[in-house]
C-alpha cells in the first residue's frame, strides 16, 4: 500500500514541486486547500505533511505562530512526521560560511527572529520533524521569487540584475532536486532523529557565477548590473512589504553557503541536476546536457 504524504501549500512554489516529487515516487499525495479543508481530518492516515504554507512577510507575525501551532497539532494527532523547508534567514550578518546545523541562530532582525522561534517550536514538539534548509530558489516557472523578479526579469534584453555584491558566494536551491531530496528523507523518516536540520548543499555560486553561466546558455546574453536599493527605500513608507525586503538585504552582501557534510553522510548518492540545466529550465530554455522536467522525478543520479 503507498504510503500518503499531504501537502500544504501545494500551490506554492515549494508545494507544487514536493507533490510532483512524491507522486513520481509511488506515494499518494494529497492536496490541502485552505479554504474549505479542515487540517486535523486531513490529516488522518497521512504519513507525511509537508508544510509548504508560507504567509508574505507582512503576515508573519500575525499568522505564523498559530499556523505551525496546527500543524504541530495535527501531526501528534496522527503520529505524523513532518517535512519543514528551512531557509538561511536564521543567521546573523555576521555570521561566518560555511552553515551547518550546529551554526548559531543569531539574526536579530524580525523576520529571523520569527523564523528562529517557529523552528524552536518544533525543536521541542513531540512530533518527528526533518527541516531541509536550502537557499534562495530556483524555480523552473516564474514563480515570483528573487530570481525571477529580480535576477533574470530583463534577460530577455541582455541584462541580469543583481541585488547585493556579485563576487561573493551566495546559497541558491533547485526546486525539483531539493523536493527529491525531500521523498528521499521522508522515505528514511524512520533512521532519524526526532528533529533533524539538514543543510541542503545545492548550488553556491556568486552573481558573476550565474551571469556567466546565462551568458553561456542565453541568446541574449546576460551583462551583469547591479540593483539599486533606493526605489525600496524610498518606497518604505507606503509599502509594507519593501521594509520585509529591505530588512533581509544583508543576505546579499553576506558571503554563504550551505555545508554538505551532513546530507551526504545521510543521502550519499544524491546528485544535484547540472546547473546549467537548471538554470536553462528556469529561463525556459531547452536544457543543455540532460533533459529535466519541471513535473517528473529527476534520476538520482541525474
């Protein structure tokens, strides 16, 4: 009988790829809607729930704490494991790379408090958690995120632009791999821990990195440029969510990478897609040296 993982957020960016992700494995999947779902009853039977819900950042503090409040709940009803998305946000300016899971939780900007108290919160459920922490992402469809917005919104004309300082190491994810990675955890929920925070290597690479790799698969090129803040600053006052923004600036001027060490003594065959490939999915280009599908489970060793 295949086992049933629900989806929260599966609309998402990070939902819409881990169901794709368990579906290909076997798993029976089930999708959570808000609106009309009641989350204890969905949850029954359910040997997974995988939070993928993610308010703006304007709504976290008044809806973060009481959303994880039930999944919490409604995992210690039913003997669930928990599958928590991680981000880099729990770290400090000066927080030296490489970060691993015993690197201290020391932001103090409000996002990251906030994002330190929900992992805390966990931390000390009577529940089984794995949190997979990766960087910013990479998707294979505009999805809204940095890349996307921000990054690649002018490759169409040549110019990639970016945010912080393009000679530094910076944390990115590949969708598809880090939800792959994510059934393969949740297939040995059972070898781990009660809470466990695993770093997801992904890729690192800095802006002039990525610029070049574009400029190698793009028609148009990619001449790198950098963002100016002032139009979010000067937008402060009347638009809520350029504070958010403004607030995890430091993120692109602080060099950063995931450390592997722990996710592949944990999953030692795992392979990441060529990062050319991904980065020519998430521009809708045909992929360059392996075939990747934003629906299908991409092979271990792909």
């Amino acid at each position: 009988m295949p086992q049933t993982a629900l989806i929260l957020g599966s609309n998402g960016r990070f939902g819409r790829h881990a169901a794709a992700q368990f579906s290909g494995a076997g798993w029976m999947v089930r999708h959570f809607d808000r609106a009309r779902d009641d989350l204890a009853l969905a949850a029954r039977g359910a040997d997974i729930i995988v939070n993928g819900w993610n308010p703006p950042y304007t709504d976290w503090a008044a809806q973060l704490p009481a959303l994880h409040a039930q999944v919490i709940e409604a995992a210690r009803q039913n003997g669930s494991t928990v599958i928590l998305p991680g981000n880099v946000y729990v770290f400090g300016r000066d927080t030296p790379a490489p970060w691993t899971a015993e690197t201290p939780h020391d932001a103090h900007n409000p996002l990251g408090r906030l994002r330190i108290e929900m992992e805390q919160a966990y931390r000390q459920a009577p529940i089984r958690t794995i949190m997979l922490r990766g960087g910013d992402f990479i998707d294979t469809a505009h999805s809204g995120n940095w890349f996307d917005k921000v990054l690649t919104k002018s490759l169409a004309k040549g110019r990639f632009t970016y945010p912080g300082d393009p000679g530094i190491p910076h944390a990115w994810a590949y969708l598809p791999d880090i939800c792959r990675a994510v059934v393969q955890l949740a297939e040995r929920r059972e070898t781990l821990p009660g809470f466990t925070d695993i770093p997801f290597p992904g890729y690192t690479m800095s802006g002039r990195d990525m610029a070049d790799v574009l400029n190698r698969i793009h028609p148009n090129g990619a001449r790198l440029r950098r963002m100016s803040w002032r139009p979010l600053a000067l937008a402060r006052p009347f638009w809520p969510m350029a504070g958010c923004l403004l607030e995890m600036r430091y993120l692109w001027d602080t060099p950063h990478w995931l450390d592997r060490a722990k996710f592949d003594r944990i999953l030692p065959g795992f392979r990441n897609t060529p990062v050319r490939d991904a980065l020519a999915s998430a521009v809708e280009l045909p992929s360059v040296d392996h075939k990747v599908h934003p629906d299908k489970a991409v092979p271990a060793g792909g």
